[in-house]
C-alpha cells in the first residue's frame, strides 16, 4: 500500500514540475559556473535582470515580483552580489523602506564580457529542453506553463 502511495504522489503534475525544476536548477548552474565559477544561475539571473534594465532603476522589491521568490531570499542574493561587489545596493531618499540595485563596473564587466558564453549556455539548455519537440509542441507547453503559473497567481489573490 505505501509503495502504491509512493507510486502515486510520484505521478503528480506538481511532482513532475518539482524534479523538472531541480534538474534544470542543477544542470544551468553547471553551464553558468562553468563561465562565472562563484554564481549561480539566480544570482546571474538578478545581474541580467539589471543589465538588461538600460539605467531603468531596479528595486529589490521588483526583483522579488519578477523572479517570484522571497524577500529573505532575494535578499540573501542581493547580499552576497553585494560581497562580491557585482552590484551596490542604495536606499531612495524619498523612501528609505525601498533599495535601488546597481551595477558596478565590476558586474557590467562581467556580464558584458561573458555575454556571448552565457548565451551559449542559456541556448543549449533550452535545445535540452526541448530538442524532442515540434515547434507547436513547445508551444502548447509554454502556454499549458502560463496557464499554471497563472492559477497559482490566481490563488495567491483568493
């Protein structure tokens, strides 16, 4: 009975979307730290995300919204980007409560110089990920995927 239980939690959808995500967490951060040893794929996430923002502030605040994760996490992040001085973090005058997420030369410098290896990198995970795939296969996923991203943003709001 209990292997039949096993069985069964192991064929659920949230199940299958929990070791779907530790294997993509496990096999980007294997990709991105073989061009930025000291991060992670999150933390590399977060200076892209600023990167990419062209002198737009960023607010931790945002990040949290974006990215879909914890203050504490995000915080956790921001701080050790910050040790690593990749990115400085300062309160707005008007709002002390709120944090601005710059990059330093530093970060700029990495992202920019490992632009084309990242990329790389972000390009064949997604080959991985859906080299057995048609075209509208992936599709269908990608909006199966919204549509359950959107039932839990849903669910947050009953």
């Amino acid at each position: 009975m209990e292997k039949e239980m096993k069985s069964e939690f192991t064929q659920t959808l949230g199940f299958k979307i929990k070791i779907l995500n530790t294997l993509f967490e496990k096999y980007l951060n294997h990709k991105v730290s073989a061009v930025v040893p000291d991060l992670t794929h999150t933390q590399l996430s977060v200076l892209m995300h600023i990167y990419y923002a062209d002198n737009q502030n960023i607010l931790q605040r945002e990040l949290e919204e974006v990215m879909y994760l914890s203050h504490p996490t995000i915080r956790g992040i921001v701080k050790r980007l910050n040790k690593l001085s990749y990115i400085e973090c300062k309160k707005i005058s008007s709002d002390k409560r709120q944090t601005v997420l710059e990059l330093t030369s530093k970060g700029k410098s990495l992202i920019k110089n490992n632009n084309e290896d990242l990329t790389r990198a972000l390009k064949y995970t997604e080959f991985v990920l859906d080299k057995n795939m048609t075209s509208s296969q992936k599709e269908e996923l990608m909006n199966q995927m919204d549509n359950l991203i959107e039932n839990f943003i849903k669910s947050k709001e009953e």
